[in-house]
C-alpha cells in the first residue's frame, strides 16, 4: 500500500513546485508560503476534535517538523525565483544520499552493494547537469561578447559599444550569481526536506494522519506569518500588495499541499515502510516538475536537461531494486 500511496504524492508533488513556483512569480515568497499554509490549514481544520487527543512528545516532533519545512519552503522559493526550475530540481536527488544512509543509521535498514552504484550514477548525473548549465551561462557570455564588439563606422558610436560590453558583462555576472545562489538554496532545501521526511517517520508511529496535518498546518502557518511580520517590519512597510489576495496559484498550492501529504502520511502508517524507499520514490516528483515546468516556463536547452535526468532516474532506479 505505502508504494502506491508515496507514488500518488510523488506526482502531485511535481505540480506542486511548478505552481509554487508561479505563485512566487506574483507576490512575496514569504506571503505566498503564509497565505498557502493557511488555506491547507482550513482544508484540515475539520479535524480538530481528533486532534485535540495528541501526546506531549508527538506536539513537540511536530513542532520541529513545521520549523524544518518552513525553512526548506523559503529557501526553495528563494531558489525557483532565481533560477531554471528544470535545471534545480534533479538536485533534488541529493535526497536520495540523506535517505539512503539515514535509512541504514537511524532505522537500520539493509542495503545492497547495487544500490551504492545507483547512487554513484545519480551523482554522476548530477555533475553532469550542473557542468551543462556552466557552459550554457559561458556560450551566452560568448555570444553578448560578440553581439558587444560591433560598432559602427561613425566615432561617436565607439562609446555605445563600450557601453553594451560593459553591460553585457554585468548581465552575465548577474546570471552566475543568481545561479550559485540558487543552487545553494536548493540544496539546502532539500537537506531540511529529507530531514522533516526522516521526522515523519518517528511521528507518524504516535500520531493519525488528521492529526499530523491538523497540527502541522496550523504551527507552519503561524510559524511562515511571523516571517511576514518581522520582514514587514524590518522593511517598515507590508511586503503585502492588495493585488496579491488574487494570487490564485497560492490558493490551489494550499489545496494540493493537503492533498499530497494525506497520501504521504496514509504510506507512512503503513508498517512495512522503507524510509529508503520513501525517499527514493519521491524524486519521481523530480520527472514531472523538470518536464512540466521546463515547458510551461518555457526554459532553454530542455531536451539535453531530460536527458541527464534519465540517467539521474537510471540511478533511482538501481537504488530502489
């Protein structure tokens, strides 16, 4: 059962870092992370009854768990800001490595010398990737370069030229700067991902599944609401726009949110569950977020993007056998 259920939250999960992503595209990230943890809260609030029966300990592993993903939120939008979203999330594999080992230290789970190879692959993958977007981000200096170097035969259009040479060269440093720190987010995202997935399992043998998404709802949206106040304050002004209350991307996030989790937490009560597996089967939302945002936000070089994606999958693949 946990297979089928972690599969179903894999996939909704694809679309759900595409939507995030466009959601961020519109309005504050930290607004978006608040309003949308709100809605999925009122999506759960029915459970409260049930909810109320919660032990002690179970409320604090909750608590840490919303903390962890409120942070792996915010970095991750910071990430999708600034970056191709096709080309951050076959990073998402490092998850794999975290769950991988966790698996085998935490909950002491048998691995097998194949699944060493599989992770040796995904990496190799990995580089790969982050090697193409190095040379495609040189090939576009190289080509603003050459565009710069054109002048015209009149003297007073030298100083233009310098201009566009100084100007290109700015664009380009820009773009390597967002991506360094894009990639840095992200990883760091994942890192605090894999950590509350690995939390999941600890609450997850105490709690139901209302329970868990009741309590988690509510703590990540007071938590990602303090965000917004201490930014407004510091800014001494609301980072809140009139028009982003019409964001409806942040309204279907929220919805889908609770959606995925419920199958995520239905596979986890299940007592036969690998968290290695678990892990594993989650970057199948890698496939769909890589393609499906690729060509919604229409990003370049897509198709040599999917094919270090396959061998990434390749290496998943391996593991999971």
């Amino acid at each position: 059962m946990w297979i089928a259920c972690v599969l179903v939250y894999a996939i909704i999960n694809g679309f759900f870092s595409v939507r995030r992503k466009k959601a961020g595209e519109r309005s504050h990230i930290f607004f978006v992370i608040a309003l949308y943890s709100t809605v999925g809260f009122l999506c759960v609030s029915w459970g409260a009854v049930d909810a109320s029966s919660l032990t002690g300990q179970a409320l604090i592993l909750i608590i840490i768990k919303s903390f962890v993903v409120s942070l792996s939120w915010v970095f991750e939008l910071i990430a999708l800001k600034n970056y191709m979203i096709s080309s951050l999330q076959p990073i998402s594999a490092v998850k794999v490595a975290i769950g991988f080992f966790a698996s085998m230290l935490i909950f002491h789970e048998a691995n097998g010398w194949w699944r060493y190879i599989g992770l040796a692959i995904i990496f190799v993958g990995l580089i790969l990737m982050n090697n193409f977007d190095r040379r495609a981000i040189n090939r576009s200096k190289e080509t603003l370069s050459r565009q710069a170097v054109i002048t015209k035969p009149v003297a007073q259009d030298v100083g233009e030229s310098t201009n566009q040479k100084v100007s290109s060269n700015v664009d380009i440093l820009t773009l390597k700067r967002k991506r360094i720190l894009a990639i840095v987010c992200f990883i760091i995202a994942c890192v605090c991902s894999e950590t509350a997935g690995i939390l999941d399992k600890f609450i997850m043998d105490r709690v139901t599944p209302t329970q868990m998404q009741f309590w988690f709802m509510l703590f990540v949206s007071i938590i990602s609401w303090v965000y917004v106040l201490i930014l407004s304050i510091k800014n001494k002004k609301s980072i809140i726009r009139k028009s982003d209350w019409k964001n409806f991307y942040i309204y279907i996030i929220g919805v889908i949110l609770i959606l995925e989790d419920r199958f995520l937490f239905i596979g986890l009560t299940d007592p036969n569950v690998l968290v290695s597996g678990v892990s594993i089967m989650k970057q199948i939302s890698v496939v769909v977020s890589t393609i499906v945002g690729g060509l919604i936000f229409k990003e370049p070089n897509l198709r040599q993007k999917i094919i270090y994606l396959v061998i990434i999958l390749t290496g998943i693949i391996i593991v999971i056998v």
